[in-house]
C-alpha cells in the first residue's frame, strides 16, 4: 500500500510514545480528601476504598508523612462528627476537630497545602449542606454560617478554603468576611459546578450523613452543561481563586468547557463513588487497579483539569513515577 500518511509509525515504540504523549502530570497535581474525627488512635479505612481514611488528630503525623513524601499538592480536610444537630453547631465550634486537625497540620507539615471543605453537611443531623426549616434549604441564612466558617477555618491556619455547598452568593460573601478580617491571602476554591450525583455514597457513609430527600435544590442537575458555564460565570465575578467540577470521570465536558471559558486553575474531583467504582471493578478482576487509576487520571488531566482531588492521590503519586 502506498500510504502517505501512518499515523502508526509514531506509536511503534515506548521512547517515542513516551516523547509525544500530550497529557503529563505530577504528584503536585494531586490533592488528598482527609476525614478527621474526635477520639484517639482511630484509624479507619473505607472498606472497599483504602484512600479514603478517617483519623483522628494523633494520627495525623503518621498518616500524612507518607503524604508529604510524594509531594503531593495538597489535602483537603473534612470533619467527622456525632455531633450532629439541625444548625450544625459543631460546625462553628471554636474547637471543633477540624479546627485542631488544621493546627496540627500547619504545626508539623508547614510546607502541606491545607484546603478546607466548607459546607455544613458533616455537622447536621438532616444530613443537607445548609439550613433546613423543614422544607427549603435556606440560602441566605446558610451563606451567613459558611462565612463564619471560613473564618474559623483561616484563624486556624488553613491556606485555601472550599466551599461545597452551592448556596447562591456565597463565594463573594466569604471573600468579603474573608478581607474583612485581614484574611486577604487566605484563597478560595470554590465547588463551581456541583451536581445531584449518585456517586457520593461512600463519602456519606463516611461522614455518617443520612440525607433527607435529595440536594437537588441546590446542587446542578447532571443533565446540564450551559448552566455550569452560568456558574462559572458568577463564581469568577465574585472572586473564586480556583474553580471546581465534581464529579468528574462522568462531566469530562465540563472540565473541558471550564478550561476553555476561564483563566483561573480548574479543579476536579475524583469522588468517592468514582474510585469505589474501579476498586469494585478491580476487585471482580474487570479491570487492572493500577491502569485504571492511572487512566482515570490521565483522562481527567487530558480533559482540562490542572488539578485532581481523589483518593488514590498517593498511591497514584507512586504509580505515576514508576511508568
Ligand atoms: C458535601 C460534599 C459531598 C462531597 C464533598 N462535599 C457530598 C454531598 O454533596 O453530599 C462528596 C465527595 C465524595 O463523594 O467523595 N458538602
């Protein structure tokens, strides 16, 4: 055949693969969920997900040492709690366990990037992000918390914090709290475009939270994509430093759109229903572990995302520098 054109003849061989492969990332693009909670020497691991691990603050220093060898970019902090009521009191408690775990943390990691989740779902005993009379999520009243929250969060030492609630407005109201307090270097990651999704079990089961009815009031229904470039739009106006799409494998378009629309760094999160998913199907011997995360990840990097939040951050670490 007198072919003029073999695309073939670049993937001949792994050097030269190796050598025009688009997409490459580094541990430093990876960023840890970690779940804290009261108590001492709990250690827990999701039974099916081992990234996912609940600890408690004396703990701290052997989990993350690992962590902060790989150099990974970053974690992001959540609290687990039975102290649940319908405000999410602990939430705002002064010497809440994140708010520990935060100190710990900045005290023997200086150098670890520490996000912060901000929402009021692990301290509520309906489960919801937000405050709840019964039948509405109320926004206004919620974004008066989160701001509160923030606060607390960046006194404690926390260098970036997260809000994953989808209240309306509420990324320019913690920026103003945020300043208004001094807290100007303190940056925000927001949760752009979140979406009602299946995939957070898991994360829920680990936070114990029971959800009454559903977040679809307030996180995006998956069948939307122009709504999250709406989001995003207001996200940037109201000073996001960061922008995020969660989940991610499923909203690959998403990610891309974000890339293409904004100048800010664009974050993904890999949930916990994601990667339960590959070690379920790593498990029933559907797929090879190590090559799905690695593909995942791949696909999410090629996607548009500058940086990833999952679970298999540090086993992905290693992966990576060992292909
Ligand atoms: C809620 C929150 C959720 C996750 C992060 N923050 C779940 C939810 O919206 O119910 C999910 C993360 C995961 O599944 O790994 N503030």
């Amino acid at each position: 055949m007198n072919l003029i054109y073999r695309p073939r003849r670049l993937r001949q061989n792994p050097s030269l693969r190796e050598a025009i492969a688009e997409t490459r990332w580094a541990p430093s693009q990876l960023w840890w969920p970690v779940f804290v909670t009261e108590g001492k020497k709990v250690s827990r691991q999701h039974p099916l997900i081992s990234g996912l691990q609940t600890i408690s603050i004396d703990q701290i220093y052997s989990t993350l040492k690992e962590a902060a060898s790989h150099k990974i970019g970053g974690i992001i902090l959540f609290g687990v709690t039975e102290k649940k009521d319908s405000k999410g009191t602990f939430a705002l408690d002064k010497n809440s366990t994140v708010i520990k775990a935060i100190k710990e943390i900045r005290s023997r990691f200086p150098d670890l990037l520490v996000a912060t989740d901000i929402a009021l779902d692990p301290y509520t005993d309906h489960g919801h992000d937000g405050l709840f009379d019964g039948k509405k999520i109320l926004n206004d009243e919620t974004v008066e918390k989160l701001c509160e929250m923030s606060i607390l969060h960046a006194k404690a030492g926390a260098h970036i914090v997260s809000p994953s609630d989808m209240m309306d407005g509420r990324v320019e109201a913690i920026r103003e709290a945020l300043d208004e307090e001094s807290f100007v270097d303190v940056s925000i990651l927001s949760y752009t475009a979140k979406y009602a999704s299946c995939l957070y079990g898991p994360f829920r089961d680990t936070l114990k939270a029971k959800v009454k009815g559903d977040k679809k009031t307030y996180q995006m229904d998956p069948r939307n994509r122009r709504e999250a470039s709406r989001e995003l739009e207001l996200d940037i106006n109201e000073g996001a430093d960061m922008v995020m799409v969660k989940p991610a494998s499923w909203y690959l378009d998403v990610i891309s759109d974000f890339k293409d629309q904004s100048t800010v760094p664009v974050f993904s999160y890999q949930v916990s229903g994601e990667c339960g998913m590959i070690e379920l199907a790593a498990k029933n011997k559907m797929i090879d572990r190590n090559r799905g995360i690695l593909e995942s990840l791949d696909c999410l990097f090629r996607a548009g995302s500058d940086a990833v939040i999952t679970y298999f951050a540090i086993e992905a670490a290693k992966l990576n520098s060992e292909r």
